[in-house]
C-alpha cells in the first residue's frame, strides 16, 4: 500500500495569504520586522495591514485571488486523488476479471482435453475389436 495523504500538496491558509500578501508587494517585509516566518504574525497582520494599504475594490480582488488560487489547487489534487482511486478500483475488478477468466479457460480445455481423450480411447478400442475379427 503506499503512503498517500489525502491532503498532502494542498496549501494551508497562511501560505496562500502568505503568497498573496508578497505579490500585493510591500506587506512581506512588516511581517519579517515581527516574526521571521511566522504565519500566525501575517494572518494577525493581514486585516490591519490590508485596510491601511488597500481599497475595498483591491480588497475585493485580493478575496477572489485567494479564493481562486484555493480552489484551484483543491480541484487539481482531487483530480488526482479522483484518478488514483479509479486506477486502484479499475485494477482490482480487471484482477478478478482475469482471474474468473483464467478459471473459464481452464475449466474448458479440461473438458476439451477429456473430450478429445474419451473419444481417442474409444476410435482405439473400436479398431483393435475390428483386428480381432
């Protein structure tokens, strides 16, 4: 079985505010000032910050920037996660598929075989009587 995690490549929240807030462009280095890599300090800061440097149309498109960008990584892991559960399912019914096939064959040539040996046997007896006489 492999370690897949369902929601592993899927970005918290504060990456994505993360991202945004370095593209919005100035917002990035008041979050070092605070905490070097602290997400929690950029979430803290972000109403604050976003009400000071940005209007409510700017803000607006912020919103919709994230929300696409979430959306859009959701649907593209669960396009893969979508896949690998219909390769793991296709696998297992072509499995026993194969496997009732194999039996099917196997079951015929056996009567085949005992078919073709039972007459075999009987045109032989047939033509050693027939010397005989």
């Amino acid at each position: 079985m492999s370690n897949y995690k369902p929601d592993a490549g899927i970005p918290v929240l504060t990456e994505v505010i993360e991202a945004a807030v370095a593209d919005a462009g100035g917002i990035e280095s008041h979050s070092r000032a605070n905490a070097p890599g602290s997400a929690a300090a950029i979430v803290d800061d972000v109403p604050e910050l976003t009400s000071l440097l940005l209007s409510e149309d700017e803000l607006r498109r912020f919103e919709q920037e994230i929300c696409e960008r979430v959306l859009q990584q959701l649907l593209d892991r669960i396009d893969f996660v979508l896949e690998q559960r219909v390769r793991d399912n296709l696998a297992d019914v072509l499995q026993t598929a194969v496997d009732h096939l194999a039996t099917d064959i196997r079951q015929g040539l056996q009567r085949s075989l005992a078919d073709v040996i039972a007459r075999a046997v009987t045109q032989e007896i047939s033509r050693l009587q027939t010397l005989k006489k």
